[in-house]
C-alpha cells in the first residue's frame, strides 16, 4: 500500500514537472515570437521610411535641376537684354525700360496679372475647423509652401501676398494684410500650372488637408472640401492703394 502510493506521488510529481515545463517552454516560444515579429515590424518600417527619405531625395533632386535650368534661362535673357541695350537706338532703349519698368511693378504687386496657373479653393463645414491647431497649421503650411514654390503672384480672396503679407488665423476667419477674410478661401496662384500640380510638398499639403477634413467630419461628411485646378487665365489682381498708403506711413514713421 505504501509503495503504491509512492508510485503515485512520484507520478505526480512527474506529471507536474512535465506540465510546467511545456508550459515554461511555450511562454518561452511566445515571447521568442514576439520578439521576431516586432523586430520585422520595426525592420519594415525602417525600410518604409527609408524609401521614403529616398524619394524625397529624389523630389528635391529634381526641383534643385528645375531651379538651375531656370536659373540660367534667366542668366541669358539677362545677357541677350544688355546686348540688346548696348546695340539698340535711344528710342529702342526707352521702350525696353519701359518693358523692364512694367515687370518690375507686377513683381513688386503693383499691377494686375493675369497668366496660366492653379486656382485652390478651401470650402470649410465647420469654420471653427480654423481655431483648432491642426487646422491652422495647416493652412499655414500651405501658405508657406506656395510661397517657396515657383509661383510668381498669389492672392487669396482678392488680397495680393507679397514678401511682408501677413497671414493669420484668428477664430473663424483670415486676417490677409490687415482685411478679415472668411471661407471660403480662394487662392489664386500664377505660374506654371503643371509644376505647380505636381510638387511633392503641395500634394502633401492636400493630402494632409483632406485626412484632417475626413478625421473631423459627421456621419461620413468631410467637415471640408478642397479643390486644385488648373486654369489658363487666373487673375491675381494689385495691391490696393489704401494698403499701400499704409505700409507707406508706418515705413514713413519707422524713419
């Protein structure tokens, strides 16, 4: 009777040891796979990002060879203007200044301009959308991203950026050169349509918009809508004179 019963106690016994071991060896199995997976989800990533980083090379590659060409585009046209200038009559002269003279008041935002080039709108659901920091940076960013691009004027509803415009988001409404502007937003942007469509950082920029519309909506409704389109007559119209009296005045007092 005793030995029987020292026959199942270490029986026992064994049964035990052997069940702890399965289950020590498959805890030990588990955390060994996911160590593995995370390793090959952290791996994946990296190579995403990597990928990534490469195309944006590429990206800034490209413009930076868009920017050289363009830069000794006008490198010629300056040297064919002073050949020009050299080699022409007085009354030759006078209208090439006069031509010099007009581009340079488009450039400065003097006068109207009217070229090929992208119109995007921004309609806002939600104008509150603006007072949430998601929002504002965003627009911002795209503010900003027109600005480094190739665009040669930008207006947004009707005011004309230039290189002191300033640009805030207070509540539910723009404030654009010292005027309060509402949704929706329109901005007007001349230069070369198709550049402009396809640079990487503008394509972002909406891309991003979108996702933040989508995030923010009701029932499936975008809390937004945001359009791009190429127009072969945008019209980004002068400074006003009220605007120019007044930066004329406080540059005037800052003297």
């Amino acid at each position: 009777m005793i030995e029987e019963k020292k026959v199942k106690r270490k029986f026992q016994t064994a049964k035990f040891i052997r069940t702890m071991a399965i289950t020590l060896l498959c805890v030990a199995l588990g955390v060994v796979i996911a160590f593995e997976f995370k390793t090959i989800k952290d791996s994946m990533k990296e190579d995403n990002k990597n990928e990534l980083s490469l195309e944006d090379y590429q990206a800034k590659i490209i413009q930076l060879n868009d920017t050289i060409k363009q830069l000794e585009k006008d490198k010629a046209d300056l040297e064919d203007k002073v050949r020009t200038f050299e080699n022409s009559t007085n009354e030759e002269r006078i209208e090439l200044l006069e031509s010099e003279n007009q581009k340079l008041r488009a450039y400065a935002c003097l006068t109207e301009v009217t070229a090929e080039g992208i119109v995007i709108t921004i309609e806002l659901e939600d104008t509150s959308l603006l007072s949430r920091v998601t929002g504002s940076t965003l627009l911002m960013n795209l503010v900003n991203e027109l600005k480094a691009s190739d665009a040669q004027a930008i207006s947004i509803n009707g005011q004309r950026l230039h290189s002191m415009s300033e640009v805030r988001p207070v509540n539910d409404y723009l404030v654009i050169n010292g005027q309060i502007c509402y949704a929706p937003y329109t901005f007007s942007v001349i230069g070369d349509g198709g550049n402009l469509q396809s640079s990487p950082g503008l394509s972002d920029i909406m891309g991003s918009f979108r996702d933040f519309f989508k995030l923010n909506g009701v029932d499936g409704v975008p809390a937004g809508n945001l359009k791009m389109e190429y127009s072969a007559e945008v019209t980004v119209p002068a400074l006003t004179e009220d605007y120019l009296q007044g930066i004329t005045g406080s540059l005037a007092s800052a003297s």
